[in-house]
C-alpha cells in the first residue's frame, strides 16, 4: 500500500470507529433518561428526545428495546457524563467524550490507553479550549453543491464545508449551533438531499489543527483507535490534521 493511501485508511479507520460508538451511546443515554424521569416517553421529555434521537441516527430496535429494559434493573447504575483530554504524539490535543456507570473505572481505562500510547493526560480545560461544541450534518457527496448551500442557509446552518478528498468532493459539513441541530438535521433531510445520519451529531470541532510527520500521524491514529476501544468512551475528537474528515 502506498503512502497516500495508507494515510486514506487510516483517516477512515478512524471514522469508521467513531461511527460504530453511536449506538451504544444511544443506549447509555436511554438508561440515563429512564433513571431520571421513568420509562413513558410522552411524561419524560428527555426520554422522548433521546428517543428522536435514536430514530435520526438509525439506531437499531434491539438496541433501543434493550437499554428501555436494562433501565427499569436495579441493579443497573446510573450514568454520569465525564470529559477528559489529553496530548497525543507530536502536540497533538485529544478530547474524550464518555458516559460512564464508574468514574474511577473510566479514569483508569482512559489513562492507560493515552500512556501506552506516547500520550499524557491533561489538566482540565488544557485542550477543551481549543474546540468548538457544534452541531454537524453530513451530506453525501452525491448532492449537488448549490443545491446544499441553498438548503443549509435555508434549514438554519451557520457553515458548510466541502470536505475534498484524494479522489475530490467527498461529501460536505454543515455547521450548527448545538440548540439548531436537531431542526436543521430535519430541515435539510425533509429537502430530499441525502443525509448521512451515521455521521451526523454533535462534536467538539477544533479550532486549529496541528500537522504531523507520516510516523508521527501513525501513533495518533494508534491513540486514537485505542482510546475508541475503552468501553466508557463514546467519542474521540483530535487536532490531528491527519484524522480528520
């Protein structure tokens, strides 16, 4: 495999990660809404917005079906949101979005992964800084790009990005405050134009990125593959330029 396009499956090694840790943060946030507010979705509001939430994703029944029934358990702790950072190889920041029934277990798991890996774990707000909370809709590359800028400025977005490739357009990214993205979400799928769900959420966008070298860029991806590996941890975000999409 040559250069470029091991730097393509790495990239995509990561999304693809990324994207297969949606569904069980689906769960997490079920049980934490049932824990809260009871099991009947029209008198627990919150209930019924991670509900929708689940149904924009495409999130499978089974998995909705099953955190319903492990929230109603006793003995199933609640969940508590946690954040941690740390540096990766090279300068990199990483930020670590987990939802987690023991914090101290979390802690461990998150700190091996960034040590065994050439990273170190950072004070709070040390790299939080550096990123944006964002609500962020990915379009398919198969629409036209007139066609999604006329839409994103019409449903609400406050950007779009064409994300370029090796191979050119490969889809595009349009920017939402986090209180605007479930209705743009809606707005720009209800136009016909095709939405990836899967890739669509909310994320912590970096403000500036920072260039590696090939082997260096290779050890964050490493990092990041394994961090996405602790079960607590539902999302991973970087200033690597490499990684990003």
């Amino acid at each position: 495999m040559g250069r470029r396009s091991s730097k393509i499956a790495t990239r995509k090694g990561a999304q693809d990660a990324q994207k297969a840790k949606r569904y069980g943060k689906i769960g997490k946030l079920i049980i934490q809404a049932v824990k809260a507010g009871g099991s009947d979705p029209q008198a627990n509001t919150k209930l019924k917005e991670v509900l929708n939430q689940a149904k924009l994703v495409e999130c499978p029944k089974d998995i909705i079906e099953r955190n319903l029934k492990k929230a109603t358990d006793k003995s199933q702790e609640d969940f508590k949101e946690v954040t941690y950072e740390a540096y990766g190889p090279g300068g990199t920041g990483f930020v670590m979005e987990c939802l987690t029934d023991n914090v101290n277990r979390s802690a461990t798991d998150v700190r091996n992964a960034v040590t065994r890996t050439g990273g170190k774990m950072a004070d709070p707000g040390s790299v939080l800084f550096n990123f944006q909370r964002q609500g962020l809709v990915f379009v398919a590359p198969s629409a036209g790009e007139d066609e999604v800028f006329e839409a994103a400025m019409d449903a609400g977005a406050d950007d779009v990005q064409p994300v370029k490739g090796e191979e050119g357009c490969e889809g595009y990214k349009l920017l939402t405050s986090v209180e605007d993205f479930v209705d743009v979400l809606k707005n720009v799928s209800s136009t016909g134009i095709p939405v990836d769900n899967e890739h669509s959420g909310l994320v912590y966008s970096p403000l500036t990125t920072v260039e590696v070298e090939d082997d260096i860029l290779d050890q964050n991806a490493l990092l990041f593959e394994r961090l996405l590996s602790v079960d607590d941890i539902d999302a991973v975000h970087t200033t690597c330029a490499g990684l990003q999409r």
